[in-house]
C-alpha cells in the first residue's frame, strides 16, 4: 500500500459516474473560490 493502513478507500471514486460527478463538484468549487477571490481583489462585492 501507498498509503499505509490509515487510508480508507475511496470506493465511490472507482465507479466511472461517480468519480466523474466527484470530480465536477470539485472543479466547480475550486471555480467559483477562485472568481470569488478574484471579485474581492477587484474592490467588488462576491455577490453582484
């Protein structure tokens, strides 16, 4: 094992539509931190 024994298996992530909807999640999230970020440095609020 890689990990060692304290790692517990990802078994939703090893069914192809669910580790495709997992990874969407992901991707989104990380999107709209990011454009959030991006707002706020611009002097605008997250919102509008």
């Amino acid at each position: 094992k890689v990990l060692g024994d304290w790692w517990t298996n990802w078994t939703i992530m090893v069914m192809p539509p669910s580790a495709f909807f997992i990874l969407g999640v992901i991707v989104w999230w990380a999107r709209s931190k990011t454009e959030k970020e991006e707002k706020e440095k611009e002097g605008g609020t997250a919102l509008s």
